[in-house]
C-alpha cells in the first residue's frame, strides 16, 4: 500500500473511530470511568459496532463493576484525547460472537441529537480478504496513551470455531493490536470495514478478557478491580469478521449493500434458534445463558466457564429474560452424554424481566460428561447451552508464558510470577500471603521472559500476581481465562510495571 493511499485511509477512518466509556454514577451525581473500549460508526444516524465485552461484559458472564451508561467520545484530532460527546444504548448484542451495536440516543449537553449525520465507514465484504491483504487497525489502546492509535499488518490467516457455521468465523493478523482497542475498527486497503478487534489470541486459543485491570490507572498505588481494565494480549491478533456482524447491524436497521451475512450457528454460550421466531415475535426473549457451579446471593454466576470440575454437587445455568407472563407455560430439559435426566414443566410465576437461576443438582455428585440445557416456552426453544462437567481429555491444559516489561518495555528480571487457583481472588491472596491459594508460580529470566512450570486447565480463570523489587505489585483478579480449546503453548502480550 503507497504512503499516499494510507494516508487517505487513515484520514477517512479516523473520524468514524470512538471510544465507549462505560460511567458508573456515584453517590454525589458525579460519574466515574468503569471500563473503556473501541467502536466504530457504521450509519451516519449514530449506529456504532463493537464487541459485546465492551458494550456489555456481564452478558459475556465476565465479572464487571456495573455501568449506568455507555457514552461516546468522538476523536476530533488525532493528537487530541477524544472527547464525550454522546450518549448511547445496546440495539442488538450476541454475546456468543462478542459482538454488539449501539445507537446513539442522547447528547452529554442535554440537547436532542436531532438527525444526526456523523462520519461514517462503509462496511466491506470480509470473505473477500485474502492472505497478505494489508489491514489497518484503529482504536483506543489502554495502554500507550490517551489518544487513537494507528497499527498495522497482514492477513496472517483465517481459523474457525465450533458452533459457527461460518468458514471464517476468526481473521488472523499479524498487527498489533493492544489492550482498549477491542471492538475498534479494522479496514481493508479500500478503507472499508472488515474486522473488529476482538481477542488476543486468535480462534480458541486463550481467551484474554479486555475488561481486566492491569494498570494503576486511579494512581492508587495498586493494581485492581477500581483501575479501568484493559487487554493482555497474544501472540496473534483475532479479528471477527464483519460479516459475522450483518444481522446485528440489519436488526439495528443498517442497510448494507454487497456484503454476505454469515450468520452464525448456535454456539456453547447460548443461543435463539431461528425456528423459535414465533415465540421471538411475541416478546419473550431468553439471553446469556451461561453456566457455573457457584453463584451470589442475588443470582450472579461465579466463574462461568465451559468446563467445570468433577464432582460437582450443583450446576447452575442463569440467563436473563424478558417478556414473559405470569401462567405461561415454560420448560427446562437437560441431558448428559444424549441422555435426558432432567425434565421440568412448570408455569412461569417470576415477573416480567429480569435474571433467573436454575439448577442440577446431584448427590454424591454430578457424573463426568457433556451436558445440554434446552429451555422452551410454549412448546417452541429460546434458548439452549451446553456446559463439560470434568475434565475432557488428558490434553486439557495450556501452557502459559509471557513476559513482564518496564513502563518503556525493558525486561524485568526477577521477578516473582505467581498464577492463583480459580476462584481465588488476588486480593484475597495478597492479604494473606497462602501459598496453597497459588497453583503455580515462576520467576522471570533476565529478559522478563517466563513460563509457568505446571500447565493450566482450560476453561478456568485464573488471578495473576507479580512481584518485583523496586516496582509496584501488580495485582489482576482472573486475568487469565483460558478457552476449552486452547492450544497446549500460549502466548500472553508484555506485562508493564510501575516504579515502586
């Protein structure tokens, strides 16, 4: 690509590019960065793509500071922060693809948005990509600045993932894309939109969580869930393919002309069957359904994963739901291996909307195997999950390594890397300093370069501690959740630490 052209593309791109700030009000009325991320405008009426983790990290079953409202900051210079303009709520979401739309509804000044006519990108045909296409990436990195950043790189290949129908349900490339950029904007050398950056480590290999903490951010002097999260990435960078996104932004009412849907398959996460329209058109809609083995006192899953351990005594399955009536007849079947072992009628008598807990319960404890959940009402399915109860194969862990950096990206060495059993929080562990809270732990070579000696279970999440002479802890609840089919090597990108 000619500098002449890049630079045009840089210049027609830039204007459409936001960030999504998620504000939390506090008890005075004042407002407080929760987490950030990237998106990008796709109609001029204020429709906005990005990933679902960054519009709605609790439909993902990620653990979240709750968030009153996303608003949008426009990027007016390239060397300026942008700057919160706008106002905007969720249209159309699949948490299984970690996709999300936003339509901008309300201004920072209180004035009505009117109609509005924002700068925009046209969205490009991502099955038209081809290995060594040139791809540029904008977005809002977390770490590096406060300003859009501009990176670049190739088509390094496509992979796909189960439960999506698509072929290329994952866009590998070799650009560098850094944690806050998720959700951001990948175009092709037309200058249209192809990608949305998404995750780290690209297919289902380790799956990084971009709402996580990583810096001291609030300047607190610790490493925690009040910082604002951002990105450990891989060794190579996910794209989600635009096409994937066609029947989010169609249900937003974005017309697009010359781009293929590939519409995905029912994925492990959660799903609404297309045959189910009739139940969908008359209100009632059950969404993010994901499984756990613990939850809070008001609902919430506690690590939802899709593997949990053996001898589980309860398996939980919440999901959240709307339009439903008190009297409608609902049902839950669940089966292990093909077989049914749990079959429930009932009439619907839990409100209208809102969040709700079912449970299977064993005794001595539940059998090893593959469960399926299907939930219907009125005979017709909204929704089914499926969840691996013990440990798949004897290949189901990962081996992790990574390295911890200065704030300028020198090597550390040294210092002590230690990976926290699931369920504990670093927190936690950082009070009491137990060493049978850690199930592994390392010191990094003179470089900054580390492995953990002992391998990790996929489909677990696990808190991160490194300590460092001289620097400040770092301290990351679950920084590390690993997929159910991560490769056996895993990369993580530079961990950067203070000066103490």
């Amino acid at each position: 690509m000619s500098d002449h052209i890049e630079r045009n593309i840089v210049k027609q791109t830039l204007p459409a590019v936001v960030q999504i700030v998620a504000l939390k009000k506090g008890f005075l009325g004042n407002y407080s960065s929760a987490w950030t991320g990237s998106g990008t405008i796709v109609d001029p009426k204020g429709i906005i793509l990005t990933n679902c983790h960054v519009a709605n990290p609790r439909a993902m079953g990620m653990p979240s500071p709750p968030a009153d409202t996303l608003a949008i900051s426009i990027n007016e210079r390239s060397d300026d922060p942008p700057v919160i303009t706008y106002y905007a709520d969720i249209v159309a979401q699949s948490p299984e693809l970690d996709l999300a739309v936003l339509k901008i509804v309300g201004r920072v000044d209180g004035k009505s948005v009117g109609r509005l006519k924002l700068p925009y990108l046209q969205v490009g045909d991502s099955d038209d990509l081809e290995l060594g296409d040139i791809m540029s990436i904008f977005g809002f990195p977390g770490i590096g600045g406060e300003t859009i950043t501009f990176t670049s790189g190739s088509v390094a290949g496509f992979t796909k993932q189960r439960g999506v129908r698509a072929r290329r349900a994952w866009i590998k490339t070799d650009a560098t894309i850094a944690g806050g950029n998720s959700g951001g904007t990948a175009v092709n050398h037309e200058g249209k939109l192809v990608g949305i950056p998404t995750q780290a480590a690209a297919g289902e290999g380790i799956t990084p969580v971009d709402a996580r903490p990583v810096v001291d951010t609030n300047r607190d002097g610790r490493v925690d869930q009040r910082d604002t999260p951002m990105a450990i990435g891989g060794f190579i960078n996910g794209l989600r393919p635009v096409n994937l996104a066609v029947p989010l932004l169609q249900q937003a009412g974005v017309k697009l002309k010359g781009v293929k849907s590939a519409a995905p398959a029912p994925s492990q996460r959660s799903t609404t069957r297309p045959k189910s329209a009739g139940t969908r058109s008359s209100g009632v809609t059950f969404n993010n359904l994901v499984f756990s083995s613990r939850i809070t006192r008001d609902g919430r899953p506690i690590n939802p994963s899709s593997i949990l351990p053996s001898r589980l005594k309860a398996l939980y399955a919440v999901f959240d739901f709307k339009g439903m009536r008190k009297g409608t007849q609902w049902s839950q079947v669940w089966s292990v291996n093909g077989q049914k072992v749990m079959e429930q009628k009932d009439k619907w008598a839990d409100g209208g909307s809102g969040r709700k807990v079912i449970q299977l319960n064993g005794n001595p404890g539940l059998p090893d195997g593959a469960y399926h959940l299907v939930l219907t009402v009125r005979n017709e399915i909204v929704a089914e999950g499926d969840i691996t109860v013990g440990r798949k194969d004897e290949n189901s862990d990962t081996q992790i390594s990574g390295r911890i950096v200065t704030q300028r990206g020198k090597g550390i060495g040294g210092a002590l890397v230690i990976a926290l059993k699931p369920g504990v929080r670093a927190s936690d562990f950082v009070r009491s300093q137990d060493p049978n809270m850690a199930v592994t732990s390392t010191k990094t070579k003179r470089n900054g370069n580390f492995t953990f000696p002992k391998q990790l279970q996929k489909g677990s999440a696990y808190g991160l501690v490194v300590v460092a002479r001289g620097y400040r802890d770092m301290v990351i609840e679950g920084a590390l959740r690993i997929g159910a089919n991560a490769p056996e090597k895993a990369q993580i990108n530079p961990l950067a630490m203070m000066k103490g």
